[in-house]
C-alpha cells in the first residue's frame, strides 16, 4: 500500500513538472533565462530553510 501511494505522489509530483516547465520557456524554446535560473536558484533554498523551520 506504501508504494501504491508513494507512486501516485512521485506521479503526481511529475504531472505537475510537465504542466510548468513549457511555460519556463523563452520565445526562442530556450529553457535556461537568467530569470528562470534566479527563480530556481531562490526558490530551493527557500523551501528547504522553509521546511526545516516546520516540524512534523
């Protein structure tokens, strides 16, 4: 049952990644904009200061 829904979080955890990362793109098709690389460059460490701050 474990790896049932452990499978349906991976799932849905790459569902959501093909749903954003189209809209990530430039004009050109080039995925790599120095504001896509900021946003991702804050974003982690913002959620893992963020996650340690919860406790469960």
């Amino acid at each position: 049952m474990s790896a049932f829904l452990l499978a349906v979080g991976v799932g849905a955890i790459a569902q959501v990644v093909i749903q954003i990362v189209p809209s990530l793109r430039d004009k050109d098709g080039r995925l790599l904009e120095p504001a896509t690389v900021g946003g991702v460059a804050v974003g982690l460490p913002t959620m893992f200061l963020t996650g340690s701050l919860v406790t469960a």
